[in-house]
C-alpha cells in the first residue's frame, strides 16, 4: 500500500513537472512576440533544465535577432544538445547574414527522440560582405564548437559558419579538427579556410592533398591555389598525372594555375589542346598568370579559334593579363565585359576582372563600363571594385549609388563600404 501511494506521487509530481515547462514553453513563446525588448527576460531560460524550454528559448532569441541576442546564443552555443548547438550556431550567422536560417541546417532539422536529423548543401558559397565586422566572442564560440561539438553534425555546422563569417580567431581550433576521422568536419574545415583567406595555413592541410576521399581531397586540393601554397607544386602535379578523377584532375590544373611558376609553362601549354573545356580554361588563366610574351600569338589564337564561349573568357583573361588592354567591339577586355551580361559565364567573368583589375591600367579601362554599362555590366563591375578598387575608385562608386536602377544602387552601396573598409 505504502510502495503504491510512493508510486503515485512519483507520478503526480512527474506530471507537475511537465505541466510546468509547459507554461514555460508558452511564456517563451509569448516573450518572443514583444521583441527585442523580451531579451532580458529570455536570456535566462538558455539554461532552463527543461530541453524543450531551451530550445524554445533559442528559436525566440534567433527570430528577434537584434544584436542583444547575440550574447544569449553564445551561451547556447555551449548547451550540450546538439539540436541547440546547430541552432544558436545558425542563429549567430543569421544575425551578419540576414535569412540564412532559411538555408542553414536549421532549415533541415528533425527531432526523433535523443536524436537530432539534419544535413548540410553539398556546396556554401555565402560569405559576409568586407565592411562586416563580427564580435570575437562570436568567432570564438564557433570555434569551440568545431572542436568540441557534441555532435559531428554540430561540428560541421559550426565550421562552415565559421568559414561565412570569415571568422580568423577561430582558426586554432579549425587547424585541430582537421586530424578528424569525420568526412563532413574535415570537408567543411578546408572551404572555411578557402574562405578565411589565410595564407599560412596551406602548408598545415598539404597532407590532405591526397586524402582518399575524393570530396576532401578536391577541396583540399582547391585550397591549395587559393591560399596561394606554393610548396604543394610537386603534389599538384603528381597528383594531376596520376589521378583518374576528372574532377580532381581538374582541381589539380586549375590549382596549378593559380599558382604561377616558369616550371608549369609546358604543362599548361600541353593543356591548352585539352579535350575538355574545363582543362583548357585553366590552362588558359595559369598562362594569362605568368605573363610570358612567347604566348601572346598562342593565346591570341586560341581566343579567336575557340568555339567555347567559357574558354574564351579565360583566353580572355589571359591575354589582358599579358598586356592586351585596347577596349573595342571584339577586344578580350571587351568580351570579358559583355560576359557579365551572361547567366552562365558572369561569374567567371567577374572572378577574373577582380584579379586583372588589380593591375591600375585595367581598372582605369573598365571605369567607362562602370559608369555606362548594363544593368548587369554595372553591377558584375561594382563587385569587382569592391574588392580591387582604390581610393580614386570611390567617387565612381558614390555616384554608382545614385543609379536609376535600384539593383545597381544597392549593389554600389555594398561595394562602397567594402572598398572603405580596404583603403580608408
């Protein structure tokens, strides 16, 4: 008799409980619809012993998403539930990158029972904008998180956040993760330290030039040409002869390509025949990048000849790079221009631009199409001041800011603050 009352009253105070987070989880709720305002009051239930009540809380904090959210997330960032790891994570990139909850993990996230179902886009191009400056205690929590995560998905998630937000403080504690047996850790690692742009850390992950995954390996091999590794030359190449992945052989040229050396002229010069577009592309821009006269004729013919319009903006590129600068109707820098107005090669177009237009005697060549271009000319052209302007570019872009085109307006005004946040 005595064992059944215990039972029951086991049960009732279990029930009371439950009923109790309940409210707490209406009150959240409740909170989140004053705003800003609530966060006082909210901050505290980031430790709530209840999960359901946490997450709660976390989903508030991220909707209202003023920068007073920022300090309540972080202490979330060190809840031990994977699923608030992922959130608050997604909640502080949504707060630098307006709408990527929308596109994060968040946006993919299940709950069944203890476990927490999510995924990740094969591919993350996003990146905050130069002229955004994000909190080191932000940074540093992803860091955190990348290492320690209590799961392998939160750890994924926190590196590609980490690689958005350009985050260089959390820098130390990718470089550890990348000793991780975890494919999707590791892979998101090397496309945060493609974004991070730090140059010290490629000689660090050449031993992954030869990863067995062939994900990692691409992306190891990528990063290798963008943090601009000379030393992984000799890897580059052996890996280029040896591989029978056409997409890690691709990788391997356009690497090479990337890095400019007399020793890559033959090789790249045999590649400029290729069969395949893509190898003849970067053939193309590894020989624009070495400024070697002895090509002019060679480029000037491959760039009339060839019937693929994607080569021949990187036949393009080539030949502005060895000093062919004219503007007119059919001139490279011309057709590099033009390429902007296409769906399928203004992105390539606009990566070259921005490192031809590096060179003063190119950027001052493009300042006309700046000005008195197309919709998509002018705002292909923006970006590619943005990140390759001077200080003589800045009045352009103010006057940019006044555009007709409202698309070509806000672009000049994204562009004006990168470029202050480089030459002022």
């Amino acid at each position: 008799m005595i064992r059944r009352v215990g039972a029951l009253c086991m049960v009732v105070a279990v029930a009371l409980l439950a009923q109790d987070a309940g409210e707490r989880r209406k009150s959240v709720r409740a909170l989140e619809r004053q705003g800003a305002q609530a966060i006082p009051r909210l901050a505290p239930m980031v430790s709530d012993p209840d999960l359901g009540v946490r997450i709660e809380t976390v989903k508030a904090l991220v909707e209202i998403g003023t920068q007073y959210s920022l300090d309540p997330l972080i202490q979330a960032t060190r809840d031990n539930d994977p699923e608030i790891q992922i959130r608050a994570t997604d909640g502080l990139v949504n707060f630098y990158l307006p709408g990527y909850v929308r596109s994060g993990m968040t946006a993919s996230l299940r709950r069944a029972g203890d476990k927490v179902v999510s995924r990740l886009t094969d591919t993350s191009d996003q990146v905050i904008d130069a002229f955004i400056e994000v909190r080191p205690e932000v940074a540093q929590a992803l860091g955190r998180l990348v290492r320690g995560g209590s799961s392998m998905e939160s750890r994924a998630n926190a590196a590609r956040a980490a690689g958005i937000l350009r985050a260089k403080a959390a820098l130390p504690d990718l470089l550890e993760s990348v000793r991780t047996k975890d494919t999707q850790v590791l892979y998101e690692c090397l496309v945060a330290f493609q974004k991070i742009r730090d140059r010290s850390v490629g000689p660090r992950i050449s031993f992954l030039l030869r990863d067995l995954d062939e994900k990692v390996q691409v992306a190891a091999i990528e990063a290798a040409g963008l943090l601009y590794n000379l030393g992984a030359l000799p890897d580059l190449r052996d890996v280029l002869s040896r591989s029978q992945s056409r997409r890690v052989r691709h990788a391997a040229l356009t690497s090479i390509a990337m890095l400019p050396d007399p020793a890559n002229r033959a090789l790249l010069v045999r590649y400029l025949a290729d069969k395949e577009a893509g190898m003849r592309s970067a053939a193309a821009e590894g020989l624009g990048r070495l400024n070697d006269p002895a090509m002019l004729a060679a480029l000037e013919k491959g760039f009339q000849e060839e019937g693929d319009a994607s080569v021949r903006v990187s036949l393009a590129f080539a030949l502005l790079m060895n000093g062919k600068l004219e503007v007119s109707e059919f001139s490279p820098l011309q057709f590099l221009v033009n390429s902007l107005n296409s769906a399928a090669r203004s992105a390539a177009a606009q990566a070259l631009l921005t490192e031809a237009a590096r060179m003063p005697e190119v950027r001052r060549r493009l300042y006309p199409s700046l000005q008195q271009g197309t919709r998509d000319e002018k705002i292909g052209l923006a970006r590619v001041m943005a990140q390759s302007g001077d200080k003589d570019t800045l009045p352009l872009l103010d006057r940019l800011t006044h555009d007709a085109n409202v698309d070509v307006a806000s672009e000049a005004i994204r562009a004006l603050r990168s470029l202050r946040a480089h030459v002022e």
